[in-house]
C-alpha cells in the first residue's frame, strides 16, 4: 500500500469519526432541548391546574356574596311590605 493511500485511508477515518461526535452532540443537544420541554410543559400544566382551582374558588365565593345580598334584598322588600318574618 503506498503512502498517498494510507494517507487517504487514515483522513476517511478521522472525518468518519469526526461525523460520529458530531452526530453524537446533536443527539446530546436534542435530548437536553426535549428534556427542558417536557420540565417546562409539566410546570405549564400544573400552573395552569393550580390557576383553574384559584377561579372556581373566586367564582364559588363571588357566587355565594351575590346569593347573600340578593336574599337580604328580598328580606327587606318583604319587611317593608310587612311579609317579613316578626322576630
């Protein structure tokens, strides 16, 4: 075998190698990339879940408030028209 192919051979090999690590990292990079996705989705989620129960607990309370002072409205329809209760 002469120098020029040894040669030839050997820098096929170095670039195969070189195209390997390469190949490697970018698989190194998009697992890491999808890792922090998937960290990222999950924190979405749970604030988003967490988000959700804050607003029914808002509109639960609300709810209850306007239930309240629409029954002390009537109350006080009722006892200035004398149908109240008489304590």
């Amino acid at each position: 075998m002469s120098s020029t192919q040894f040669n030839a051979g050997e820098n096929h090999g170095q670039t195969q190698k070189k195209a390997e690590e390469w190949i490697d990292s970018a698989k190194g990079t998009a697992q890491s990339a999808h890792d922090r996705t998937c960290d990222a989705l999950g924190r979405t989620q749970e604030q988003a879940q967490r988000s959700q129960e804050e607003s029914a607990g808002f509109l639960q309370q609300t709810g209850e408030k306007v239930a309240n002072m629409a029954q002390g409205a009537v109350d006080g329809v009722k006892n200035t028209l004398g149908m109240g209760e008489k304590k």
